[in-house]
C-alpha cells in the first residue's frame, strides 16, 4: 500500500491497521497452533527397550539384535483399535484379530493396511531414541 502524504488519510489508514491487527495476530496464532497439531509428537524411548516386539502406549517398537529401532503406531489399520499385546511374535489387535508382523506388515486380516511406520532418531542425551509420533 503507498503512503499517502496526506496526514489525515495516513492517520486513518494506521487506524484501520491498528484495528485489524488483533484479528491478523489471532488468525496467525490460530493457523501456528493448528499446523502445530500435525506435527508428529516426539516421544522419547530408554535405551532398555527389549530385543524383538513390544508395545509402549500408543507405539508399536521392534529393537532388531544389530541396536537398531523401528517405531509403528500401535492403532489397528482395520478399525483403530488400541494395539496391546504381543502375542507368537505378532502384534494382535483385541477387537477383530488382525495380526501386524514385527515389520508393520499385515499378517491375518480383516486389516488389509500395514501399521503405520514412524521416523526414529537416536537420542545422543540418553542413549536411547526419539520417535516422531504423530
Ligand atoms: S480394529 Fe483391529 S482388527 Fe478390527
């Protein structure tokens, strides 16, 4: 927008700013906070996490021999059952029975979708690992 050297105008367009601003701060801390709700959640894991399959909270975890962690949503790719359990070294879904292998692939439906795989990074402060949930 230019300047007007008219000061009265100049008066009335900071006025009309200074009016706006609230709703353009709102707006921006409204779109901040809802783009902040699709980042995913970092989660910090402990280096005990046990060799093979297991499930802490929301997150499906199988630590390989070789120190290596991989992080899958523990939701069931069916209908978003809560995975729980381990069970003959697959995840078991308690709603329909829907089986997850320790790669996030389906092993025995109704679920037809793998679970959903998560970034890990190590994390040089603990020893253990940090995992984007999201
Ligand atoms: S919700 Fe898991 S099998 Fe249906």
């Amino acid at each position: 927008m230019p300047l007007d050297p008219n000061p009265r105008t100049s008066r009335a367009q900071f006025l009309a700013w200074l009016a706006i601003a609230p709703f353009a701060w709102a707006a921006s801390a409204l779109l901040q906070r809802l783009r902040s709700r699709d980042r995913p959640e970092p989660v910090m894991i402990p280096p005990d996490v046990p060799l093979g399959l297991s499930v802490s909270g929301d997150i499906v975890l199988n630590r390989s021999a070789d120190g290596s962690l991989r992080a899958f949503s523990a939701r069931c790719t069916h209908l978003g059952c809560k995975l729980e359990r381990v069970i003959d070294g697959v995840v078991v879904c308690p709603c329909h029975g829907s089986r997850f292998f320790a790669d996030g692939r389906v092993a025995a439906g109704p679920a037809v979708r793998a679970l959903t795989e998560w970034r890990v990074r190590p994390n040089a402060q603990s020893g253990g690992w940090i995992v984007d949930a999201g």
